[in-house]
C-alpha cells in the first residue's frame, strides 16, 4: 500500500491521481485495478444504494419456506428437523448518506460464512465436527439466500 492509498476494507484501496479515483484490489497474480473519473466516482454510492433496493425487496415472513436441515448422520439418514437460526460471520454492512442528507442502510452478502441452526440439534456440534452446519453464501439454498439478504423497511 502506498503512502497516499486508504484501504476501503475486503481489500480495496483507493487513491487520487488528480483526474480521477483508482481502486486497486492485490491479487497473488496482480493487482486488479478499475479507474473512475472524478463525477463517476462522485455518484458510487447513489447507484450502490439504488442497486440493494432493488436487489433485496420486503418480504413477509409467510413468504419464507421451511428449509429443512441439511445435516446427514454418519450412517446417512437425514436429520428431520428444520433451520430456525442463522448466525453470519464477517457480514458486510454499509451506511450511505444520499445527497439529501438522509442515511440508508445496506446489508450485502457476508465475506465469510453462516452457520446454520436445526430445529432438532442446534447446530449438530460435538467431537470433531464443530462447524457441522457451516455454509458459505453460494452453497446456501435459494430459500435462505431470500432470508439472509431481506430487510425489514
């Protein structure tokens, strides 16, 4: 990092050239880099916020399934409960200030992982297997990805 570079977080940088905003994101294979002009970089923000209100809309809690548990016992019988908890770790968060003085507040997908809750089990912990029900993002099911990216307005 630069003298002149402010680490943003999850490993973006930014600096001033004078004519315009360089994000740099290391890599092991190089840095990946993106360069804004002073009015694009300006409205960032604007469209970051416009972008989650579309993306996560409100929804009611009779719109969200039953998931069951995904949790598979060393002999393969499937565990009968369902998800009634789930805890992330190293969510994202983002508070935003639009033009019009007024702050909103985004949640984006965590950088990490979720550790999921059974109805019958908790979190089907015990020796040798204490992350038993621990999903990332992309390997949660459809129904919980509803969940997690929800907001209540």
């Amino acid at each position: 990092m630069s003298e002149h570079e402010t680490y943003l977080g999850d490993g973006l940088y930014a600096s001033w050239d004078g004519w315009q905003v360089r994000l740099r994101a290391p890599r092991e294979g190089g840095d990946h880099e993106v360069f804004l002009e002073d009015g694009y970089a300006r409205d960032v923000p604007r469209v970051s916020q416009r972008i989650a209100d579309k993306e996560r809309q409100p929804m009611t809690d009779d719109q969200i399934e039953v998931e069951p548990c995904p949790f598979v016992y060393a002999k393969g019988k499937k565990c009968p409960g369902h998800i009634v908890r789930i805890d992330a770790f190293n969510r994202h968060l983002t508070w935003c200030r639009a033009d019009d003085g007024k702050w909103s507040f985004a949640v984006g997908e965590p950088r990490s992982h979720y550790h999921l809750y059974c109805s019958e089990k908790g979190n089907h912990a015990g020796y040798g297997r204490e992350d038993a029900v621990k999903r990332y993002y992309q390997d949660l099911p459809p129904t919980l990805r509803k969940v997690v990216t929800r907001f209540d307005p």
